[in-house]
C-alpha cells in the first residue's frame, strides 16, 4: 500500500478516478488484499539482492521467492533475471483471458 499511496497522483491521473473514487478503491484494497509483513519473508532477502535488478524492488523478489510467485510489473530491467518470473499488465491480461 505504500507504494500504491506514493503514487497516488500518477494514478489518478492515469485511471481518471476523483481522490474520493480512489479512496473507495485503496479501502477495497486493503480489504481484499492478504498484507504479509517482512519478518515472514526476511529468509529469502539476502537471495533476493542477488537477484533483483534494481536495489529498490529486492522486497518483492523475496516475496516472490517465499510465496514461489510471480511479480506483476511493467518494468523492463526486472526481466534481466531468471529466477522470478515477472508479468507485465499485457501479459496478465491474456492470462485472463483464457479462464
């Protein structure tokens, strides 16, 4: 949610919500979403800052890594890497498609 809240205004600006409609959506968010906190996946930092490309995004790979998962984003750079698989909004959409 923290990384959702910093870019609050870019979203809005790109989905075309009011602050209140955004509002309504984080609360589902918050609602919907099972929140896991660091010391559940702590064990799997230090592979993870061998492998996330960017210094910046090793929490999610660790996460990846607990949960065996995959990382949803559109950044390009995370792909340089082979062990955690990342999804692009396009990729996920197709995924969908099909069920």
């Amino acid at each position: 949610m923290v990384e959702v809240e910093k870019h609050t205004s870019e979203i809005i600006k790109k989905t075309g919500l009011s602050i209140e409609e955004f509002g309504k959506v984080l609360d589902f968010l918050e609602k919907e979403i099972e929140f896991v906190s660091f010391e559940e996946f702590e064990e799997f930092y230090k592979e993870a800052e061998q492998i996330s490309p960017d210094p910046n995004d090793v929490q999610y790979f660790a996460l990846a890594l607990k949960l065996n998962g995959a990382i949803w984003s559109n950044d390009k750079a995370l792909k340089k890497q082979f062990v955690v698989e990342v999804l692009s909004t396009g990729e996920i959409i197709k995924l969908m498609e099909f069920e």
